[in-house]
C-alpha cells in the first residue's frame, strides 16, 4: 500500500475509532422522519408529472446546460424564472446558483473584502463558515443566537461588517430572533446575510421564508434560499437587488466557473413553486403535525425546544445516540443520529425530521418509541 493509501487509511480509523466513521447506506421501507422533504413536494407524483410536462412543452429541448450561465449556459427560461422568484421572496432580483452550497459559498467568498469583518453564528452550517474561510475578510463566530455576544463582537469589527444566520438552525430546528438582530445591524451599520435553507416553502405565502413573512425583507441586504429542502427539488437562489445580482455575476466564482444547472432543473424550480402555490394548505398540515409531536414528547427532559420541522432529542455519546437510532429503525423508524463532531461532545442527539405527510399513528409510533427509549437512555 503506498504512503498515501496508509495516511488515509489512518484518519478513516481514527473516526472508526471515535464512532464516527461515515459511510454510505440505503433506506427503504421505513416512515422518514429524516429527510428534509418537509412537505412532501419530492415524493409528490403530480408535481413529478408536471416538472414532466413543462419539459415535454419547452422551447429548449436540451439535456444539459452546456456552460457556465456566462458562456452557453443562460437561457430566456433561466430568466423568467429567477423574474418569479424575485417576486416569491419579494426582491428586485435573484440569482439562481446550483446548490445551496455554493450560494453560501458564493455571498460569503465574494461579498467581504480584505479589511472587513464577518461575523456568523456558531452553529452556522458548514457552507457559510466554508465561504468565510475563502474571503479574505476577517471572521469571527458568535455564540448560538446570543445577541449580547455578538454585540460585544460588532463593537470590536472593522470594515464593512456582515452579520451571517440562518432563518431555522439546521440541526436543532430553532428560529434566528430575526427582529432583534436587524435592530441591533441597523445600530452598526451591519449587513445581514440570511440561509432559509429551513423556512424555504415552509414559511410564508408562497414558501417565501421568515424575512418576508416577519416583513423583515427590505432590511436584509442577501437572502439565500434553497430548493433541496421543502421545495423537493434542487439548486438555490440569493435574493436582493439587482446590484447584488450584477455583482455576484461578475465576482462569485462558484457562480461563474461552473456548469449551470441543466433545463429539468429549471423546469422543477418553476413547477415547485407553482405546485406549493395551489398546495399552500401543505404548511398547515405540517405545523399540526409538529404541534402533535410536542404535546407528546412535552416531558420528555432531553429534547430541545423548537416550533420547526425540525426536532432534537440529545442522546450524550456517539455510541449510545447510534443505538437509540438503530433501535428506532428496527422499529421501522427512520430517524437518524447526528454524531460529534458534526455537533458538540455530549449533544449528539437523534435529529428527528416531521413532514406533512406523516399520519397520526406514525408520529405517535415515533412518540411512544422516544419515551421508551428515555427510561433505558437515563
Ligand atoms: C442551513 C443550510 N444551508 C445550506 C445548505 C446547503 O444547501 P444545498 O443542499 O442546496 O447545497 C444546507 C443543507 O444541508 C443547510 O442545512
């Protein structure tokens, strides 16, 4: 075996050693109380047929993109739909990028220059530190929704000061005080650079988040959404003027030096939200659904609190967060473990994703499990 064969070999045993090993696995058959398919729009058949048919109808009959949107990959369809989600999110414009991903990596790498500060949450996920790391600004995290600490933090920025969060934490399903950090950017002149990766097609008329729905909108300069999630589909948008729009074409390199997204894609950005549209009561069905889970699990001492989709039940130790989660799949339960050092030691926890669609029986199946598994886990 060669030197780097052994090196790698080497760090792979490390994490088998923690319990952290990754690999990649199939589910199927079990209720999903793990994807982020929050109202159902990726298993849906008649949004599937659609996406089907605006193909079948479109001008460009390609398969792929064939370029970077600068060169051969923009198209008229490319356009009117970026044109619907400015309206969506209510922003003069937007900028379709290929993944959520890489609009954080975009805003975050292009935007703060040498000389700047930028500021994000530290439970931020790893595309939006990513993206600090690529600017040549300074970056600084702040405790988890602490705003003092991130005050104390504004105090001491120099430059053009960005302020990064997400609308919903990805891990533990907890809102960002969106009111209280605009006032406190208004005090500091600070931007703020917003993910709704979690409130995308959840929240709001249309899907159209937090921001918009709080009518916070106008007071955040960038605002990231994504598709992956509740929007069932894939790829991502950055909302905000149409300076912004122009800037990122010329500046984000994850936008300029990649091939764009190909015309299905497209075809199911513009058919997904047409879909939620005449399927909002989906939001409906899914905060019931989540108010059902909290009333049950409402003694259970080691959940976290949040009103989102997404839930949390801390299982201390990578070893016994593993087998909670393997019991609960032999049960027929999809639910899985969040390990550190994704999360913090002690705060591995089971990340428990509620869906639309999800009946009665299954979210009380999961409940009764949890309950259970309280009295073995404590
Ligand atoms: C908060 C947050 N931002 C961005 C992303 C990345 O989005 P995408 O999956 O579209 O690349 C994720 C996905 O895990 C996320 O949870």
């Amino acid at each position: 075996m060669d030197r780097l064969q052994q090196e790698l070999l080497k760090r792979l045993k490390a994490r088998e050693n923690e319990g952290s090993l990754r690999s990649l696995k199939y589910t199927s058959g079990l209720i999903d109380f793990t994807s982020n398919d929050y109202l159902g729009l990726a298993r849906s058949e008649e949004l599937f047929y659609a996406i089907q048919q605006k193909l079948d109808a479109q001008r460009f009959k390609s398969n792929g993109a064939t370029g970077s949107r600068l060169l051969a990959g923009n198209n008229s369809y490319y356009e009117e739909v970026e044109s619907m989600l400015a309206g969506i999110f209510q922003a003069p414009a937007a900028l379709i990028f290929n993944s959520g991903y890489s609009a954080n990596l975009a805003v975050l790498s292009s935007l703060p220059q040498r000389g700047d500060t930028i500021l994000y949450d530290e439970l931020a996920h790893a595309c939006i530190k990513d993206g600090a790391r690529l600017s040549m600004a300074k970056r600084f995290s702040f405790h988890h929704n602490d705003l003092n600490d991130l005050e104390a933090k504004l105090k001491r920025a120099e430059g053009k000061i960005f302020i990064a969060v997400e609308s919903i934490y990805s891990m533990d399903g907890d809102a960002c005080p969106l009111h209280d950090l605009v006032t406190l950017a208004e005090k500091y002149d600070a931007f703020i650079i917003v993910d709704e990766a979690h409130s995308t097609g959840v929240v709001g008329e249309r899907g159209s988040g937090l921001a918009v729905s709080l009518k916070l909108h106008d007071k955040i300069a960038i605002r990231v959404y994504t598709f992956g999630k509740a929007m069932g589909i894939h790829g991502a948008c950055v909302a905000g003027s149409d300076v912004l729009r122009s800037y990122l074409i010329n500046f984000a390199r994850p936008f300029i030096y990649t091939t764009a997204l190909p015309p299905h894609s497209i075809a199911a950005v513009d058919c997904a939200f047409r879909y939620l549209q005449v399927n909002i009561q989906l939001q409906e069905q899914l905060k019931q659904n989540i108010q059902l889970y909290k009333k049950a699990v409402q003694n259970l001492p080691n959940r976290t609190d949040s009103n989102s989709a997404i839930q949390t039940a801390v299982y201390p130790g990578n070893a016994l967060v593993r087998k909670v989660a393997n019991a609960l799949q032999q049960q027929g339960l999809d639910v899985r473990p969040i390990l550190s050092p994704t999360v913090p030691k002690g705060t591995e926890r089971l990340r428990i994703c509620l869906h639309a669609f999800n009946s009665v029986s299954e979210i009380e199946q999961l409940t009764e499990a949890l309950k259970s598994f309280q009295l073995v886990a404590h």
